[in-house]
C-alpha cells in the first residue's frame, strides 16, 4: 500500500506544541488577516536559526510575529533580530509578540518601509541569516539582496517556497508559480550557494552562502 503522503504532512505539522504565545499571535494574524507560518515551519525556523548560530538575523515580512518569535528562541541571547514590514500594524503586533516571549527589546529592531527600499541600505555580508516572507512580486529583489546581505556560511530561507504546491505542477502558469519557480532556480544554479527545496509548510527554501 503507498505510503499518504498527506498524512505524513498532516502528522509533521501536527506535532509541535505551540504555546500561548504563539497562539495569541496566530489570533492577532487572522485578526490582521495575514497568514502566518505553520507549526512545522515555526518549529523549524527554531531550529534552523540554533544551528546556525546566527548573531544577526534580517526578517523581511513581519506578519504578526509568529515567524519572529520562532527565530528568536533559536537565536543566541545576545543575537539582534532585524524586521521589516510596510505596515505599520503588523510591526505593532510583532513587538506585542517578542514583548509577550520576554524578549529584550535590545534584540529585536522593526524598521516600517517597503522591503525593496530598506533592503538595499543595509550593510553587505554583515547577516548570518535572512528569512523571507513577503510579497511574491518582489521575491528576486529579496532574493537578490540577502544573498548581498549574507556572510559566507550564512542562511538563506525563503516561506512558502512551493507556492501552495503549485509549483510542482507544470501545467500551473499563475505569475505567483512562475516567480518562485524562478527564485528556486536562481538560487540552486547561484555559483556562491548550496541549497534544499524542504516540502514543510507549503515549502522551505535553503541555501547556504558558501564558505570564501
């Protein structure tokens, strides 16, 4: 008998126990009407950012700070968080979340702008981590600019990278499909990283920035 997949998907996801914190924020997301990262990404974006012992983190796309709350517990005591969001009530709701976490304000920075103005002013390979989850029109900008923005060793991840599992799907022409099909081509042939296509969620793009 094949195995069901979407059993194996359902259980994976499942299987982190979120606490309130993280359910209040899911609450203020719909509320804000944003979707925010599933369980099985939360829990691994947790995991990804403690073992790769990031100091500093860029967050393009704040939603309502799930995604922001998972870095930060993977992320070291002394590592600093940068969010960028264009609306102002999403970052309010994002510092709501890391204040509820009990994370020092010190580690955490909200910059309000569009991603594709603020990305490009801040300083090249000083990042050991970005995190994209932003709008699909722009994704080769943020793309583009993180790996500028990445130290050698550093992380790559890019949220719902399977756009929906439409991507897998030839006959499947949407603009939002083709863009990501594009970033994840961009990103495997890139001469500077290596990467993984994970199905979690509906999908994690990793790359690493290769060691000089």
């Amino acid at each position: 008998m094949a195995a069901d997949k979407q059993s194996s998907w359902s259980y994976t996801e499942g299987l982190p126990e979120e606490d309130d914190v993280l359910l209040r924020a899911r609450d203020r997301s719909h509320e804000l009407g944003v979707t925010p990262v599933s369980p099985g990404v939360g829990a691994a974006l947790t995991v990804l950012a403690a073992g790769s012992k990031a100091q500093t983190a860029v967050e393009v796309g704040a939603g309502a700070g799930v995604s922001g709350v998972c870095l930060l517990r993977g992320l070291g005591r002394s590592a600093v968080l940068t969010t960028i969001d264009s609306d102002v009530d999403h970052l309010r709701t994002a510092r709501e979340a890391y204040a509820e976490a009990g994370i020092p304000a010190n580690r955490t920075r909200t910059i309000s702008g569009r991603a594709a103005d603020v990305l490009p002013r801040l300083t090249d390979a000083a990042y050991d981590l970005v995190f994209i989850d932003a709008d699909k029109p722009n994704l080769p900008l943020y793309v583009d600019q993180a790996i500028r923005l990445l130290k050698p060793g550093g992380m790559l991840i890019v949220n719902d990278a399977l756009d929906a599992d439409r991507v897998a799907e030839p006959a499947v022409r949407e603009a939002s499909t083709n863009t990501l099909r594009q970033v994840g081509r961009t990103v495997r042939e890139h001469e500077k990283l290596l990467s993984a296509l994970l199905p979690t969620g509906s999908g994690l793009l990793l790359a690493v920035k290769r060691q000089a």
